[in-house]
C-alpha cells in the first residue's frame, strides 16, 4: 500500500488574504472582547494625569453652553423670542458636540494606534468604532445634565418625542460613524486629512440651529418650505439630527403658542427616515472605501 509519507494529500488553492479580518464592522462587534480593551484604553489614555478625568465631560460642555448663552442670548438677545432658549441651545450644543468629537478622534483613530496596528492582526475599523463609543460614553454626562434640565422647566415627553430623540442619535451615530471610517483610513495617507476635519467643524456650530432657532431662518425672506436654502439647510444630516433631538428635549418643554411659527419643519420625521437612510449608504460607501486601503494601512505607517 502506498504511503500518505509519499504522497502528501493535495492542498488545494486558496486566496492570499491577510491576517486581520476583513468582515468589515460586523468583525469588530465579533470581537467585542478587543473593542472593550480598545476603548479602556482611550479613556485611560484621555485623561491620564488628570485630578477630575471624567468629571471634565460635565465641565466642558457646561462652560460652553454659558459662554454661548452670556454672548448670544443675554448680550445679542437672540433668544427673546424663543421660549426655554437655554434648553433650546444645550440640546443643539451636545449633539454637535458629540458628532464633532466623534468625526475629529475617528479621523486620528489609526494613526493614534500605530504601534498596534503593525503589531496586532485585528480589524482595523475597530480603532474609528472605538473612537464613537468613547465619544458616546463622554457625551452621557451631557445627555443627563440635558434631562435634568428639561425636568426642571417643565418637560412632559410624548411618544412622538421619545422617536425623535432616537432617530436624531441613530441618524447621527451612524453619519459620525461613516465619516470616522472614511478619514480615518484617509488620514494615514496624507496627515493633511485632520487638519482638514479640524476646518470643517469649525461650521458645525453654525451650520445648525444653536445659536438661532430654525424659525428665524424659516420666517426671513429667503426661508419658507420651497426655497432652495432650506432644502439644502435641511439636507445636512447634523441639521436633521439637531433638530430630531429639539423635538424630543425642546419643544415640550413650551406650549404651543408660545412656540413662534415654523418651529419645525413640516415633514420633519419624513425627513429623518430618509436621512437615515442615506447615512446608511454613506457608511456602506465609507465601509467599502476603507476596505480598499486597508491593505496598505499597516505599509505607510
């Protein structure tokens, strides 16, 4: 009988692949147990050093929302017009926070990482997802002093609300999410791609409507439904969502005719389910972007 010794069974041909996973995101909640160590780390890593560490996520925001409220409600008296204008500008503040941090950490995510990612066989979408969720996670305190708040003057959240305040996060989460990806992997090819995010969100805060209500913009001679600008206002995923997130938090906590006209757009949950859906294209797109240069990720590090 011929032994297996000398003939070898055939191996049959296979692909070359690498040796990180290329299951896209669906790899990084597969391995959940990495994730977790991923974003132990980058707060451990934020606030190393620190007396207050996690306390600065309530510091911040709070110094921010009063120096916007001292200069543009008490001084430029923006807000005569617009019952519970604090509560109106703090929802805008926390989600423009947390898209801006999410889109300027995700961006750094890979290069930040580079020692682990020449090391270490994982996804590589795991470091932009990590950078979300570490944003998420300094955001609550913000959310929390936001809850507090709207109890506080009144607020009686209804069911049409509570979708609003979801749709907003998810539309938001997912946008921050695509952009973090899509620039991340960017930026380790040419270092000019953070200091291009760093310009761009310098709009953020006004691009949306903090500082002044959509009313005012609706309401002035180049607002109303048809126009042209507001379509393209409202076209901004980050417009959307702020505005998602004002018809959970804001508009219950004033009556309605204390509300001046235009408030909200008409078609504002329309909207929202369809931006929803076009940030989940745009993270499709960005997935498969980055799956394209994630060859040559751990090469130009």
């Amino acid at each position: 009988m011929t032994s297996s010794l000398t003939h070898p069974a055939r191996v049959p041909d296979a692909p070359l692949a690498p040796p990180s996973a290329n299951g896209g995101l669906l790899d990084v909640f597969r391995r959940r147990y990495l994730l977790r160590l991923l974003v132990q780390k980058e707060i451990q890593a934020r606030y190393q050093g620190s007396v207050l560490g996690l306390l600065w996520s309530y510091v911040q925001p709070l110094v921010r929302f009063s120096m916007y409220f001292f200069v543009i409600g008490l001084v430029l008296g923006l807000h005569k017009d617009v019952p519970n204008f604090a509560i109106h500008m703090f929802t805008a503040i926390v989600i423009v926070h947390f898209f801006t941090e999410t889109f300027t950490a995700g961006t750094r995510a890979i290069v930040r990482n580079k020692a682990i990612v020449r090391k270490m066989p994982m996804p590589r979408e795991m470091f932009p997802v990590a950078s979300v969720i570490v944003s998420a996670i300094h955001t609550f305190p913000q959310l929390l002093i936001l809850f507090v708040a709207c109890l506080a003057v009144g607020w009686s959240p209804d069911a049409a609300g509570l979708l609003a305040g979801v749709l907003g996060m998810t539309i938001i989460t997912v946008f921050g999410t695509a952009l973090a990806l899509l620039f991340s992997a960017m930026n380790v090819f040419f270092r000019d791609f953070q200091n291009i995010v760093a310009t761009l969100t310098i709009f953020t805060h006004w691009a949306v409507p903090m500082i002044y209500p959509y009313s005012r913009l609706a309401n002035s001679d180049i607002g109303g439904d048809g126009s042209w600008v507001i379509q393209t206002y409202l076209a901004n995923p980050l417009s959307e969502a702020v505005l998602l997130l004002q018809r959970c938090f804001w508009v219950p906590t004033a009556s309605p005719e204390d509300l001046p006209p235009n408030s909200m757009p008409d078609d504002l949950f329309g909207r929202g389910f369809v931006m929803l859906g076009v940030v989940l294209v745009i993270l499709a797109l960005a997935q498969l972007a980055f799956s394209r240069l994630e060859g040559k990720i751990a090469e130009r590090l």
